[in-house]
C-alpha cells in the first residue's frame, strides 16, 4: 500500500471549536463552516462530532451536494447552502431540509414551488451583498422588490439574513461601511415583519463585537489559521506523511528532476518520496519548500513531479527508507505549516488544505 497519507485529527477540529466558541458571548450562536469536505478535514465526520458536543448552532456550506451528505449522515441542525443555485438545487434543498441562500423573486418561488409540492414548509436566508459584489440583493430597492413577494409567501421562511465582508482583515473601513449597509437593509426586513436570523462575520471578523449580530460563521479559523490573535491556542489538523521510495548519492554537478532545475554543488543525498502535484502537493514548491525527516528540515529540490518529489537529506545524519517523513505537520521540535506552504506556495491556506487528491489516503491520527 502507498505509504502518502494525510492524518486528520478530529480531537484538534474539536479543541479550536471549543476555543472559538469560548471567545463568542453565549447569546451569539456559532455556525461551522465545514463547505470544501470541511477545508479538506472530512465534513460529515466533523459535523456530526460538533453537533453531538454542542458546539455548533449550525453548519454552512456552498452547495446542496454538500448539505444532502450531512443529512445522510444523521445531522440534524441547521444546513444553509451559502452559494446561488439553480432550480435542480434548488428544489433539492426543499427535500433535504436544508436552508438555501436566497437573493431574487425567481429563486423564492422555487423554493415555495417545491414546498407545496411537498407539503413542507421550506427555509432560506435571505442573502445581502453589501460591497462583495458576488451574490445578494444589492439596493434597498431590489430587496423591497424581494420582501414583497415574501410577504406573500407563506410556505418560506425567512430563517436567517446574511452578508459576507471581502476585507474583513485587511480594510476596517471598508467592513464598517459594509455593516452599515446591512444594518439599513436588515432594519428594512425587520419592519417588514421578518425575524431572521443575522449573520455577517466570518473567522477574520466574528470576535469584533460590533459585527456578531446573532451569529457568527466559524470558517478558517476552525481548521487554525486566519486568527492571529489566537496564534498558538489553534491547531492544525492535518498531518501529511510519506515514506521515502529511493535514497541515492549523487556527486557534484549531477542534476536532479525535469529541466535540471537543481545541480548538485558537493555530493548530495537525495531522497525521493512518492507524492507530487497529482495529489495536490503544488508543483510551484520545487526549490522552495522543506520536508521534516528525523525532525529535521531538509530542503525539496529540483521541480515536483506529478507523482513523486526529491528532499536533500545530505544534512540529516543516518537517514533510511524506513524513515517517516512530514511534508505538512510537526515532527520533533519542528512544524510546517498550512499557513508556511502557503506563503512559500504564493497562495492561501485554504488552497494547500482542501487541494489534497483523493488518491492521498485520509485516516484518523
């Protein structure tokens, strides 16, 4: 059996989800992002262990393939899909129980069109786009347009109201503006009648009192990055690990890999290990990123391969191929990162998390 394989501990998912809720006051509920197969961590296995602890009021996610798993899973809370549909998603939201994204006329009767079908009364959270410009009812105009026909749409309820800041971390003006917007809209939905529920933080903003509303969306700060202000009190889940297929010397000025990217300058060991951009290692890591060996860092040379890689371990005393190796996680007193490769990768962490290929077996650690 290929020996690449990506640990994922379910008990660190469950500690930075009791810390996140620790730093939220008790009457703003927490919904848990867990869209993306939870950033790659295993969604339906996580939803279900932060239900059953009571940890999370509710989980978002960005599409209704992604809601119907949890449900066939046995979870049981509040489901929203976050993203726009069509009406085959639609529709199939109404039959999953699950709450959809809403934001025009046509997607409400859908919604109303499939719970009469049905005899049910369907769910929606009724989407604003306040600067985003992605999805959402953009005017006070268009929502009064919306809201009207709402009114007359008993068989939808209007269970939450949501925006999204785009710049949450890097723009407090620009999120501030963006909360005024909301405030103006949801103040507008709330005379009409409605009392959904609100929610516009993700992980960058929802410990800002100002922006917790009734809820916050717990997103990647429950896989532990993307809150600085917690550095060191949020883990990382994912461990990723491989062990070497060949450890061979090469002298000085052998080359190593396609394009003969790296030339040795004294002679070198080097070691290859079975992973490469065909399990979503990215291929811009050639020459830029290390692997842990012995809790060493020993640096990947020449250009990742699409199923293979090559680490020089010269530096590392009395390697063998039965050494373990950490591309992602801690090994001794040394850890890289999501958040390392990211940056070595000039990308985000949620792109080195989720991007991991089926062919990278998943197990518990």
């Amino acid at each position: 059996m290929r020996t690449t394989e990506l640990r994922i501990s379910m008990a660190d998912l469950e500690a930075n989800a009791r810390a996140l809720r620790s730093r939220v006051p008790e009457r703003v509920r927490m919904m848990c992002v867990v869209k993306a197969d939870a950033y790659g961590h295993g969604a339906p296995r996580l939803a279900l262990r932060l239900e059953a602890c009571g940890l999370a009021d509710g989980f978002a996610v960005a599409i209704v393939e992604e809601a119907r798993a949890l449900r066939d899973a046995g979870v049981k809370g509040m489901v929203l899909v976050l993203g726009g549909a069509g009406e085959h998603s639609l529709r199939e939201a109404v039959r999953a129980g699950v709450s959809q994204a809403v934001y025009d006329v046509s997607s409400l009767e859908v919604l109303a069109d499939e719970a009469r079908r049905l005899g049910v009364r369907a769910k929606a959270h009724l989407k604003a786009d306040t600067g985003m410009s992605r999805i959402g009812v953009r005017s006070l105009d268009e929502l009064e347009c919306l809201l009207a026909r709402w009114q007359d749409c008993p068989e939808v309820e209007m269970e939450g109201m949501f925006t999204h800041f785009c710049a949450a971390d890097s723009d407090p003006e620009f999120t501030a503006a963006q909360a005024a917007a909301f405030d103006a809209m949801l103040a507008r939905v709330r005379a009409a009648g409605f009392a959904p529920v609100a929610h516009a933080a993700a992980s960058s903003a929802m410990l800002d009192p100002r922006y917790q509303y009734d809820m916050v969306r717990a997103g990647i700060a429950l896989y532990g990055s993307g809150m600085p202000s917690m550095a060191g009190e949020l883990r990382f889940a994912q461990t990723l690990v491989a062990r070497p297929i060949r450890i061979e010397t090469i002298q000085p000025g052998d080359t190593v890999g396609y394009g003969r990217t790296f030339r040795a300058a004294r002679e070198t060991v080097v070691m290859t290990l079975p992973i490469g951009y065909g399990d979503g290692y990215p291929r811009i890591l050639g020459g830029r990123a290390d692997v842990l060996v012995r809790g060493r860092r020993a640096p990947v040379i020449g250009r990742v391969c699409m199923d293979m890689l090559m680490a020089d371990v010269t530096d590392v005393p009395g390697v063998s191929m039965d050494d373990e190796v950490v591309l992602m996680g801690p090994q001794g007193g040394e850890a890289i990162t999501p958040d390392e490769l990211a940056e070595r990768a000039e990308t985000i962490p949620y792109e080195i998390m989720l991007g991991f290929l089926p062919r990278v077996r998943r197990c518990d650690c």
